[in-house]
C-alpha cells in the first residue's frame, strides 16, 4: 500500500462537483413546510414589484432625455 498518494496526485485531487440545489432529504419537515409557504407566497407580490420597476425606468428615460434636450439647447 505504498506510492498511493503520489498516484492519487498524478492524476490531481479533484474537489467533489457541487450541485446547483442540494437536496432536501433528511431536513426538517416543518422547516420544509414552511420553506413551501415562503415560496408560494413570495410570489404574490412579484407583478407588483416589476409594475412598479418599470414605471422607475420609463420615467428615469423621460428625465434623461429632458436633461439632454436642456443641454444641446
């Protein structure tokens, strides 16, 4: 059994993949629970937020271009 770690380095110790969602089995199941609430009702307020993002946007685009104009003229 001698030589195995310079063989395991020839070919480079890898560190092990990580997974984009690691899995949720063996947690807690009223954390899981309540996780699956938190989720359904993030989503209540979401079309709210992007409203109220694109009003901030076309009226940041309309001051810039009066800001343009007053500066060319």
């Amino acid at each position: 059994m001698h030589n195995q770690s310079r063989k395991q380095h020839r070919n480079g110790i890898k560190k092990p993949r990580s997974q984009r969602y690691e899995s949720l089995k063996g947690v807690d199941p009223t954390f899981l629970r309540n996780m699956r609430f938190a989720k359904k009702h993030n989503k209540k307020g979401l079309k709210k937020m992007q409203a109220n993002n694109a009003k901030a946007i076309s009226a940041q685009a309309l001051f810039t271009r009066i800001d343009i104009k007053l500066n060319i003229h």
